[in-house]
C-alpha cells in the first residue's frame, strides 16, 4: 500500500512539474518547414488544393467531408483516429503559388493558420514548397507535449513526407 502510495504522489509531482513547465511556453508559435517535391508547382498545387483526396496521399486522414463553399472558398472536415476531426477553411488560394488555410473553429483548444508557398525548382521537375504555421496550444500540458516530446514541426515535417510520396507516385 505505501508503494502505491508513493507511485500516486510522485505521479502527481510528474504532472504538477508538466504543467507548470508547460505554463512558461508561449501559447502562440510560427514555425516553417521547407522541402523539395519531386514535381512541378502544378501537380504539387493540384495535391494541395484537392483536400477531397487527400486522404488517399495522407495516411493520417481517414477521411475527409468536403462542406459548402464559404463565400466562394474551400471548407472541409478531416476525420482522423479515434474519432477526432478537424474543419478546415482555405481563406486565400492563388494559383499555383500560395494557399492559406485556417482551422475553422473557434472553440479549439490548438489550431492557427498554414501558408503553402510554392516556387519552381531547383530543376524543372521539381518544387519547392514552404509551409509556416502560425499557431497557438492552449492547454499547458499539449504545450509541454509538443514542445518536448513530439516537437512542434511534427505536423508539417509529416505533411511533407507525404506530399512528397504522392507526387513521386502519380
């Protein structure tokens, strides 16, 4: 009993020291990531701006709902794991260069803007694409989490991985 005992306590230690590290982080972050995708700035657009496919490149979306337009502009609904989804809304599309979408939700707990910007090269082939996310977590502990153990550019770095996959794959 007094094992169990020391196990509760120093648990709750565990995550009292969580979330006060988690509480010196600032909640709002903009972080970029920047690859190579092998194929031309209009394929990598066209993966890009078809979010109703993006859950055949995007092994973490299970699926995806495709919503009305919102003043002419793209909205949707991924579904991911354990029942989780996030409703997306592109709030500026210049083709085949810039995309900017936003978490549409305003009760989130986490969310921000992500800007995709294209630019030809380094060969004809090839695109370079620049994804920044300017966002913000509010729950101290996710803070804590994806600063120390996932690392913020977590999201992005898989974003491109699988970008970069689709388009080598056509």
């Amino acid at each position: 009993m007094k094992i169990l005992g020391l196990l509760c306590v120093v648990l709750a230690l565990a995550v009292g020291i969580v979330y006060v590290d988690g509480t010196t982080i600032p909640e709002d972050h903009s972080i970029s990531v920047t690859g190579v995708v092998p194929a031309p700035p209009g394929r990598v657009f066209s993966l890009i701006t078809n979010v109703a496919n993006s859950s055949a490149w995007r092994p973490a979306v299970k699926s995806v709902v495709t919503l009305q337009p919102d003043k002419g502009r793209d909205h949707w609904v991924e579904y991911l794991d354990h029942g989780r989804f996030m409703t997306f809304l592109a709030v500026r599309t210049e083709a085949p260069m810039r995309r900017e979408v936003v978490l549409d939700d305003p009760n989130a707990s986490y969310g921000g803007t992500w800007i995709y910007e294209l630019l030809p090269g380094p060969s004809p082939t090839n695109t370079t694409l620049r994804i920044t996310e300017t966002g913000f977590i509010h729950p101290p502990i996710y803070r804590f989490i994806m600063t120390h153990i996932v690392g913020l550019t977590h999201n992005l770095d898989q974003y491109m991985t699988d970008i970069k996959a689709a388009a080598a794959n056509p």
